[in-house]
C-alpha cells in the first residue's frame, strides 16, 4: 500500500426528508388522519386500500399545507405541477404504485441557514418538496406454526395514504453534525408554519441520507443513500458511520459502490439492502387532473405564515436579549408567543426573557416529565405545553413589575411563581408566600443573607463541596441571619433564602 497518511476526506451529503403533513383526512380520501391510538385497519376506505374502480380525490388542505411548508423553507411555490405513479411492488402498498409529485413538486429552490462546523453561517439550498402519499406499515411476529421456521407479517393500512411532503437538499451538507443541525432547523420552521406536527416519536419525520467522500487525490466514492433513520441520532451516527466505512474504501484504494444500504439502530451499523433498486415506472396519474395554484391562493397562504424563528431571534437580540435567550425562547412558537405576551403587558424584556426561560420552562418540564412517570398521557395525547400553564403571561408580567418597583424580592416571587402555577391568584399567591407579613423585607432579607454568605465563604464553601452531611453549617448560618434580624424574621423565609442563594451563586450581590 502506497503512503495514504496525507490524503484527507471531505464528505458531500444530500438529505431527503418525509414529512407527516397536519390535516384532518388523508390525501386522496375522507379517512382521518389521525389513527395513533387506534385498532389497525380501522381508518381505510376503497382507496386507500387501492381497491380497483376507486377513485383519487386530492385533499385542497394537504396543497396548502404543502405550500405553508414549503414557503417555510423559502421554496417558491410552483403554479402548475402533475402526479404521477411510481411503481413498485410491496405489501405495505396495495395499490402497487405510490401517487407522487416526484420531481414535478409543489415547490422548489428553498433555502435554509445553519452555522458550518466552524460556526460560520452557511446556506443548504433545498432543491424542492414534493407532495406524496405514505404506504401501511408492515409489523413482523415470530411465526404462528402455520409455515415452520416463518414469520408472520402483520399490514395495517391506517397509515396508507397520510399526506406526506417530501424536502430533498442539495448535496451542500459536509458532516453529521451539520446534518443534524439543518434538520433541526427544518423541523422547527415547518412547525412554526402549523404544516406538521413532525413528532419523531410518532414516526412524522423520517430521514434518508445521500453519502458520498471525495478524497484529496481527487477520487470522488459514488453515493450511498442510507434509509429507515427516524431520530437525530440515528441520522448523525448513520452519517459518521458511512463517511468512516467510505473513508475507510478509499484509503485502502478500493472502490465505493453506488447502493442503498438500512441503518441498523441496534447493531450502529449500516448494511447494504438484499435490493438495489426497486424496479420503478413513472406515468401521470391518469385520475387525477393537473393541480394548477392561482397566485391569489398563493398569496393568501403566504398571509398565514408566522414570523419564522430567525427573524424572531433578530428582533429579540435587538431588545437586548442574549443569542442563547433568543434561541431557547425562539425555539417553539407557542413559548416565543407566551414572551411576546409578557412583554407587550408590560414586562420588561430582558426580566421576561429570563423568567421565560428559566422559571416557565421548567414548570412546563416538571409538568411534562411528571405526566411520563405517572403514565398519565398516552402515546396519542398532546404533550403537556406553555399554553396549559396555568400563569397567563399578563400575570407573569405583574409580577415582574413588582420585582422591579422593589415590592417583592426575586426569592419570594419565586414562591409566588410556585403558588401561581398551584392556581392561586397573584394576590392569593403573594399572601401565602409571607410576602405581605411585615417581618423583614424581602429585598433586606436577601441582602443579609449574601453579606452573610459572603463574610463566611469557607463555612459555604464546605457546604458547596458536600461536607454539611448532617444541616449543621446550614443552620448556623440561620442562626447568624435570624440574630441580625433580631428574631423578626420567619426561620422558613431565612431557610429558603439561604438555599436559593447556594443554588444560585450567581444571584449573590
Ligand atoms: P433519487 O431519486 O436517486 O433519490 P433525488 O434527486 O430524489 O434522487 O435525491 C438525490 C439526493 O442525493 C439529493 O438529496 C442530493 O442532494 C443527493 N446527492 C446528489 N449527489 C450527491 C453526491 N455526490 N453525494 C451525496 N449526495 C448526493
Ligand atoms: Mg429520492
Ligand atoms: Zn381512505
């Protein structure tokens, strides 16, 4: 072997994505959409079935919901664009074709921004999504003694014909990092749009990935397109994986073949499929009549987009936030929303995004992370979100004021935060945390606290380090702050003050 220790490897990838669009019914009949919970084949119909004699009839919201997604993605919708059948044969697929736009999409030339692993900015361009049917879903079984040594294969057709928007990228992505970012991104705008739900557990977004390395002496692998990822993790470990086995090829002075290969998430592994291609055709779809958009229903759609995530962060920077605010409170729409709320009642905009982002988004974890343990949602059922909290932000944004015209010390809005998320009214939540009890005021109280913390940093500093097993540092610490105040204070209020300030030492003045 010659001296293969300065070639370098560069990675091109393509990534090809389905997407479960938002809508009551499938895409060419009545049949609901949503099966989650349901009994297998309970929501099918002639069609759906691909029953011979039954007829398409193209769902108007999947055209829209398309065109929502797509616009998103800063695709230019396409006026005039036909279906097609793409044949092939396969149980999950009754009517032997799949009804695709194919490469005749609704819309095409987008575009989306991520950082490079430098942390640059840098454009994937998104050659175009195209509307298309889903297939049934085939569940495998040990078999059931009828054929010895067999399988049994299970199909359920809820899922045959769900409206799905296929977003092929051009090959601009140049590692699984960058893969993983780009369909984060992806994924937070379609939703944005209201055109998904893309719930990765629910199977609503599904990735393919086109792999290909060039190799500094100039050799260039052909592409292989790894299918069957449904997390970000299975996407970017599939990425590693196939640039290392290409990478791999080259080095040795062998020869990548042009193939499809399946993730295998158990094994980490990818292997080459038994079929290479299947065998497809393409005709039109003779049932169905082209699908002309007129520019009116174009603008019309356009009117209901939401200001996209970036330019929301950009403005969000303008108030002053932090980048890393303006990310985690543009995130999902329904949090930015709950801000923007805060803020137009009055809060200021940086207390707002500081209490939104550490205060509300926990209580929203909590309550999400509790409904898993309990079991108290089933797969189906919505999660848990900033909407159902019951803090509305204008009361959020009160208590703010507050803080800020020093009538409550951020310790005890804590404690009427946590009442407020009990249910309890502002003022109810204010009486309960002791705020209004005379004793020693807030904002004093925290003051003596961090003087006192401050003047014994080694009795804190042992504590911090986890040498206060049995509370007696703590106490005496109590001790001090309860003797200052003469008594007057309420020994729980000095209790959670002083465990506040440990927690939080950045809050310490
Ligand atoms: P196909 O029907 O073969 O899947 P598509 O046009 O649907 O073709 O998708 C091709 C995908 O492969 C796109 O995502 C594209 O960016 C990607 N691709 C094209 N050339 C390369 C390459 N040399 N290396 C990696 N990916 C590539
Ligand atoms: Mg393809
Ligand atoms: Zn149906």
């Amino acid at each position: 072997m010659s001296d293969n220790t300065k070639l370098t490897f560069t990675p091109v990838i393509g990534i090809e994505i389905h997407i479960q669009l938002k809508t009551k019914s499938k895409v060419f009949c009545s049949c609901s959409a949503d099966y989650t919970n349901d009994e297998p084949n309970s929501h099918i119909c002639p069609v759906c079935m691909g029953l011979p004699g039954s007829m398409p009839v193209l769902n108007k919201s999947v055209i829209q919901q398309g065109m929502l997604a797509g616009m998103a993605l800063n695709c230019t919708v396409q006026p005039t664009t036909y279906f097609f059948r793409k044949s092939y044969y396969y149980p999950d697929l009754p009517k032997n074709y799949q009804i695709t736009q194919s490469d005749l999409p609704i819309a095409a030339n987008g575009w989306l921004e991520i950082k490079d692993d430098a942390g640059n900015p840098k454009t994937i361009r998104i050659n175009r999504l195209h509307l298309e049917e889903d297939v049934g879903k085939l569940h495998h079984s040990a078999a059931d003694g009828r054929l010895e040594g067999a399988e049994t294969s299970w199909v359920d057709y809820n899922r045959s014909g769900l409206p799905l928007a296929e977003i092929v990228s051009e090959p601009d992505v140049s590692s699984a990092r960058e893969a993983v970012e780009y369909v984060t991104a992806l994924r937070r705008r379609v939703r944005y749009a209201g055109a998904s739900d893309v719930d990765l557990e629910k199977g609503m977004m599904r990735f393919d990935a086109n792999v290909s390395v060039k190799c500094s002496d100039g050799r260039w692998g052909r592409r292989v397109e790894v299918k069957n990822m449904n997390s970000f993790r299975a996407l970017e470990r599939a990425i590693e994986y196939e640039i290392k086995r290409q990478s791999k090829i080259l080095a040795e002075g062998g020869e990548v073949l042009q193939e499809t290969r399946h993730w295998n998430d158990a094994k980490e592994t990818t292997t080459a499929s038994r079929v290479k291609e299947f065998y497809r055709k393409f005709i039109v779809e003779p049932d169905l009549p082209p699908l002309v958009v007129s520019p009116q229903w174009v603008e019309e759609v356009r009117g209901m987009l939401p200001e996209m995530p970036n330019e929301k962060a950009a403005r969000y920077k303008e108030m002053g936030l932090s980048e890393i605010d303006a990310g985690v409170l543009t995130d999902s729409i329904d949090v930015a929303q709950y801000f923007e709320a805060c803020v137009a009642a009055g809060a200021n905009p940086l207390r707002a995004g500081n209490w939104v982002r550490t205060e509300v988004l926990r209580a929203v974890n909590d309550r999400q992370a509790g409904d898993r343990q309990v079991g108290e949602k089933q797969a189906g059922d919505r999660q848990f979100g900033v909407k159902d909290l019951p803090v509305k932000p204008d009361v959020l944004a009160e208590l703010i004021r507050r803080i800020d015209d020093g009538k409550l010390s951020t310790t005890l809005a804590k404690n009427v935060f946590e009442g407020l998320l009990e249910g309890l009214s502002l003022d109810e939540a204010v009486k309960n945390s002791g705020a209004a009890e005379g004793g020693v005021n807030a904002g004093a109280l925290e003051d003596l606290v961090s003087a006192t913390l401050a003047a014994n940093a080694d009795v804190v500093g042992d504590i911090r380090s986890g040498k206060d097993t049995k509370g007696k540092k703590v106490k005496f610490l109590q001790g001090l702050i309860m003797r200052e105040t003469k008594g007057q204070a309420r020994p729980e209020e000095v209790a959670a003050a002083i465990e506040s300030a440990l927690a939080n030492p950045e809050n310490l003045k």
